[in-house]
C-alpha cells in the first residue's frame, strides 16, 4: 500500500513540474485595454464606434446592472455578428464599450 501511495504522490510531482512555467501569472501581464477585435476595444468611447461597424444596430433598453451600478445597453449589429454591451454611469450618459461577443 505505502509504495502505491509513493508512486502516486510521485505522479502527482511530476505533473505539477510538467505544467509549472516558472513562475506565477501576473495580473499586469493582461492589459485588456490593449486588445483589438478589429476596431474595437473595451473601454472605448461610443463616439468612436461610427463607421466601425457598416451593419445596422439595434439598441436594447437601458437598465441598472446591479452588480456594477452601471447603467447597460445591448448593441446588436446581427447582420456582422456583434453585440456591444455598452455602459454608462447614469441613464442617457455617454458609453463605453464593456464587452465584445462575436459570433459566426
């Protein structure tokens, strides 16, 4: 039994070294505010989005996003295959683009 418990725990250690890539992940190493999908990028400003888009856009009611005290709109630019979840601060205000999903 104890030599099954030695070979086990010596898998274990050798897959632990196996995957280690020497050191831990960073959180400065991702810069989101650095990525592109095309044009856009989170945190961009929506009048910057004219012309990104040639697909027309469907906008969704403002509501209260309670989790973030942001107020949130859906952009649906379905014939390209793009929703902009936009945000603002407060009802009417201007937004920025808090999420990207893009589908085929």
């Amino acid at each position: 039994m104890r030599r099954h418990v030695a070979r086990v725990m010596a898998v274990m250690v050798l897959a632990l070294a196996a995957f280690w890539q020497g050191g831990p992940a960073l959180a400065e190493d991702y810069r989101p505010d650095k990525e592109r999908i095309g044009g856009l990028r989170l945190g961009q400003p929506e009048a910057e989005l004219a012309g990104l888009l040639r697909c027309g856009v469907v906008k969704s009611k403002e509501i209260l996003e309670a989790a973030s005290g942001e107020v949130v709109q859906n952009w649906r630019y379905a014939d390209c295959g793009v929703v902009l979840k936009m945000s603002s601060a407060r009802r009417g205000g201007k937004k920025r683009v808090a999420a990207i999903t893009v589908t085929a």
